[in-house]
C-alpha cells in the first residue's frame, strides 16, 4: 500500500482524499495557492507546500512543482483529484517519469478517451454506438457551419478537449452557429489549451446517464452501475442520482456491460466514467442510448455511487494504483437504495446565476436526524470564496430506502441552508427537487433551461420574508424592554394595548389604526410591513448582520438593515456597465463611437470559470469603454458606458 500520498488539487476533493488516506494510514501531503493558504485541506494534511499565486494557470495547474513539492516532502504517490491536471496525459506521464505513482489511468488511455473525436472513433470501432456528428480535423468557421447545417439544428458544439460543461455551446439556428463557436473556441482555448470543436447531433428529449467503471493492473473492468445526471444548467451538472428512475434490468446490463467494454478497449485502470446519451421520448431503451464521452478521473458525484453500494471509490483507486486487485468482483456489487446529490454554489440564481464571492460569516447545512445526510465540502466556519475558481462550496449527498424518501429529505436539507452574506443556490434547488415533473422522473437535461424563469422566480418567498424579517426585529427589539416572551409581544400587540413602551422601539411606529409597522431597508429600499391579521408562531431563523438581522427560509436569504448604508447597486438608466463581481475581462466586443442596439453584447467578463456578457441597456452610442481584455477588475469597476441615442 501507498505511505504518503500528495493531492494535486484543493476543495472539497482535497479534503475527501485526505479523509480516505488518513483512514488507510497513508501520510498526505496538499498544496495550495497564495488563496488557500488558511483552507481546511492545509490544515488537514500532515505536510503542505505553496506552489504559487491565486490564478489556478500559476499554481494548481503547473505541473512541475507539484512533482517537485512530492519530490521535496517524500511523497511516494499524486492524487488529481479532479479538474485542474487530473486529466492531462502529460502530467501523468511526467509523473511517471519523476519515479512517482500516479493515482489514476495510463497516460495512453487519457489520451485516446481525452479528445473526444478520437474517442468516438475509438468506440465504433468498439461496436459501441455514438451520437450522429462531425469529428473532422478540418476546423475552418466554413466547414463547420456546413456540418451543422447538413446534421440539422439544433447542434452541440463541443470543445475537443473539454470536459466539466466547459466548452459547450447550443445552437438553435445557422444564424447562431458563428458567434456560438466562436464563444466555444475562446473558451476552450482559455480553459484547456486546444480551441479545436467537433459537432453533434443535439437530442430532443436528452437524458444523461453515465456509468462509474473500475479498473486495475490485472486486467479486471467493473461497473458499479449508473447514475442519473440530467439536472443541469448550461451543461453543467446540479443534481444527480443512482440508480436512475426508470431504468430496468435489461437496459441496465445493456448500458453497463457497454461501458465495461468502452474502458476494457482503452486498457483502463483506476476510476472512469462512461457517459451516454438517452433519446428519453419513449422511456430508458437500450437502442436508444448513445456513447458521448469518457472522463478519465473520479467524478464529482461519486459519492452517489458510493452510497448505494457500500464502497469507497477513493480507497479502490489507492488499492489498485498500490498493485492490488480490484477490491469487488462484479457479483458482489449490488445496489442498495437511492442516492442523490445536490451541487451548492457560491451564486444566485435571481440574477442570472452571478458567481457570488466574499466573506462568509454564517453557514449552517442541517442534518436531521432522521435522515441519512452526507456533507462533502472545505468551509471553515468563517471563510472567503475565491473569484478564482469554481463557486460550488459544498455537495450535499442523501441515501434513503427509495427514491421518494432520497428527494424529501434533500429537499428539507436545502430548504433549511443557510450561508450569509453571499447567496447560494440553495433555495433553487429545493424548488428544483420539489417540482412534480422531477418527482415523476421525467426531467430532461433541457428541464432546468426551459422552466429557469418559474425555478429561479423568488418573489413569494423573499415576500414572505419580509413579513418574517419584521416580525423578528419587532420581538428582538421589543424583548429587552419589557423581557416579554414572543407569544406575549404578539398577544399584547393584537390586543393594541402595549402603550408607550412599544412606541420607542428603534423602527417602528403605531399607525392610524393603531397596528404596528416595521421600518427597515432590503438592497437599499425602505420596506414598510404592517404587522396586521392574525399573528401566529412563525418559525423564523435569524442571524446578526452588520446593522440587521439575516433572515432565511427556504434556502433564500434577505439582508435587512435598520437604515440605509449607501451602499446598494444603482441602476443602469445612465448606460455605466459595471463589473457585476470581481474577475478578469475576457472580450470588448465594442469600441468607443460604436452605435449599438438594446441588448447586443458590449463585454464579457469571467470569474468562477464562468463568463457572463454585459448587455447594451438601450440603443445608443458606446461613449467610453474601461479595461482592456485580460484586464482583472474588482467589483463595481466601470467597463463600458453607453449613451442614449437622440429621440
């Protein structure tokens, strides 16, 4: 077995590792970035080593002093993780060649499942069946608008060397298709080096399901089932399950007995994942699923796995990366239950899915008893969430005996998150697990892209908090006058004869017909609740803020303050286009002088690893444009300005 073994990442996946290898008594070496110098995964490993600045490209990802902070701490063996170098060739093979184990796959079977056309070409070859597409080399703007219009839209554009739901791209229309690949190709290039792009066909009804494979030095391939992920939001992965609704014994051997020939064709050791694509318009069907891609590392979701069959993934990859075989063979693993995870990101869903950044100073993920709740993340208690990479800050995981049991109690969990003062995803999800359509396991991978208007609508409950966020400052300020308890504070109120005393409460005031009003400011708008009708118990959580309260129900938040701070986002009726969060200028689509039209893209900006275009608010002329492209800008920095046109 392993003795000391060095994670070549940071997060959640880092502390996952460091967990697994401290129970196998492996000594862990992490490394981190001038960013993460207080993260948990420093703190948890025995030994740590710097290893650069913030950006992921001058630290986490150059690959050379990894290895040398193995060489320097006597780590025998490097963990990927995921992300970053877990599915570089290169990397592996200079590994390799440092005289280190590598904990994942051969470097020659990265290489033939990382480029996606190769890989399906390898897999026809295999007699494995693929989604219709093009796979040329030729990669002229011509050519691949021609293959497109000739598969018929809608197409996927995908990067080549992509993977994570980076480089990807939609297209509805030939009129879409060049500025849609030339998005694809802009970030491919930033992202992974290679801006080349094949096409597929795009399914209508989409369900995507991917198989976990295993394989060691011994020539043995297993598959520990499937899962289901086709609750994404460009791409990108929110919620997944195992096994998947729907899914009935002779498709899964079909889906599974594929996959295990996909990785025995690739001469595959260690974790993988195959990834198919189902035409869901008739059900799961074994004729009807597609190859789409292999990721050649664990996966995000892996816990999900891990739950129905009872095996820890991490452990099998350190077994077999130490020479031993695989732990299971294929008729001891059998499915226990359901599992389901949902992703937690640093962002808010109201306004457009903006990554959210800053200082966390309250975060409580709940775990009712009588539920089983698995919490995978790297949170101190008080933490500050970087711009510079990926805003997911926790995977919340939950194991029940049936799939109704798995959906309740993850949606009581996320509906009881709270995480202050940035803005999570929590409440989107619990709304997204809650929807019949979801329930009924009938969700395509475009569920969340068609219904993101309804799913992302937060105005009855924010509403609601209001009314609560009143309630709670009037007790909080009532109680230490009079040390009345709420029920008392409530009576007294409705009864209208709580006299003088109540009067001198820091924000409120009897109106004309004698009922109680709170003052307060929500984003810098006075908000006036009148406390009338019944008043009832109502559960409220609170937490001090800065000059307030936070107030939280359903996974959403509001911020209420007792007076204007000055420091709410203005409006954009005079044309500024300010960075919305802080991050790097990736394109100026305009210059100064240009006349632009409402809506047309002016700048975009990245942070997260995610790129969000500001818009032309009004037809006008570009009066003044701010940094460059590459530039970083914090918060609030002025990028663009657009001057109405005349009449």
């Amino acid at each position: 077995m392993i003795q000391s073994l060095l994670i070549a990442n940071r997060g959640e996946i880092a502390c996952r590792v460091i967990r697994t290898a401290r129970k196998l008594g492996i000594r862990t070496v992490a490394v981190y970035s001038e960013a993460d110098a207080n993260a948990l995964h420093v703190r948890m490993a025995d030994d740590a080593v710097a290893i650069g600045p913030a950006p992921a490209r001058e630290s986490y990802l150059v690959g050379e002093r990894i290895i040398a902070a193995a060489k320097s701490t006597g780590a025998e063996a490097i963990h990927p993780g995921y992300g970053f170098l877990s599915e570089n060739a290169d990397f592996a093979e200079a590994v390799i060649a440092a005289g280190l184990i590598w904990v994942g796959p051969k470097p020659a079977s990265i290489r033939a499942m990382g480029l996606k056309d190769a890989a399906k070409e390898r897999m026809i070859a295999a007699g494995v069946p693929v989604t219709p597409g093009y796979l040329g080399e030729d990669q002229s703007p011509d050519r691949l608008q021609a293959e497109a219009d000739a598969i018929g839209y809608p197409v996927l554009i995908k990067a080549v060397a992509g993977g994570g739901g980076k480089g990807m791209r939609r297209v509805e229309s030939a009129a879409d298709f060049r500025d849609a690949l030339a998005s694809c190709q802009r970030e491919a290039a930033s992202s992974f080096g290679d801006d080349r792009v094949l096409i597929e066909k795009y399914i209508l009804s989409p369900r995507h399901i991917e198989v976990q494979v295993f394989g060691d030095t011994h020539g043995n391939v297993v598959h520990l089932f499937e899962r289901d992920c086709s609750l994404q939001r460009r791409h990108q992965k929110v919620i997944e399950e195992a096994p998947a609704p729907g899914m009935d014994a002779e498709t899964r051997e079909a889906v599974c007995g594929a996959a295990v020939r996909a990785a025995q064709a690739v001469d595959y050791v260690g974790a993988g994942t195959i990834e198919f694509i189902a035409d869901a318009s008739e059900g799961l069907r074994a004729d009807r699923i597609w190859f789409m891609e292999m990721n050649t590392r664990l996966q995000v979701e892996h816990p999900v796995t891990e739950e129905i069959t009872g095996q820890d993934l991490v452990e099998w990859q350190l077994r077999v990366a130490s020479g031993e075989p695989l732990p299971k063979r294929q008729e001891e693993l059998s499915i226990n239950g359901w599992a389901m995870e949902a992703r937690l990101y640093a962002e808010d869903p109201a306004k457009g899915f903006l990554p959210s950044a800053g200082r966390i100073d309250h975060w409580v993920i709940p775990s009712p008893t009588d539920i089983d709740v698995r919490i995978e993340s790297s949170l101190n208690r008080t933490d500050v969430i970087q711009t510079f990479y990926d805003p997911m800050i926790a995977k919340i995981i939950v194991h029940a005996a049936t799939r109704e049991a798995a959906i309740n109690g993850l949606a009581e969990v996320c509906a009881g998150t709270e995480v202050a003062p940035i803005t999570t995803n929590a409440g989107f999800l619990a709304k997204l697990l809650r929807r019949p359509e979801f329930k009924a396991g009938a969700v395509t991978t475009g569920f969340i892209g068609s219904e993101e208007a309804s799913l992302t609508d937060t105005s009855a409950v924010i509403n609601a908090l209001k009314r609560q966020a009143g309630i709670a400052l009037l007790v909080q300020s009532v109680r230490p006058l009079s040390g009345k308890t709420y029920g008392t504070v409530a009576s007294e109120l409705q009864s209208a004869s709580c006299g003088n005393v109540w009067r001198e409460c820091l924000g409120f005031r009897l109106n004309q017909e004698n009922e109680f009003a709170a003052s307060f400011f929500v984003d810098g708008k006075r908000e006036t609740i009148v406390m009338d009708g019944d008043w009832t118990e109502e559960w409220v959580s609170t937490e001090p803020a800065e000059g307030g309260l936070y107030v939280f129900d359903e996974g959403e938040k509001i911020t209420i303050k007792t007076r204007y701070d000055g420091n709410a986002a203005g409006a954009l009726s005079d044309g500024a286009l300010t960075a919305p969060m802080p991050g790097r200028v990736v394109a100026v689509e305009v210059a100064a002088g240009d006349a632009v039209t409402k809506g047309q893209r002016i700048v975009v900006i990245e942070a997260m690893k995610m790129e969000q275009a500001l818009l032309a608010p009004f037809d006008g002329i570009v009066a003044e444009i701010g940094p460059a492209a590459g530039a970083q800008v914090s918060e609030g920095t002025l990028l663009a300005r657009i001057e109405a046109s005349e009449g």
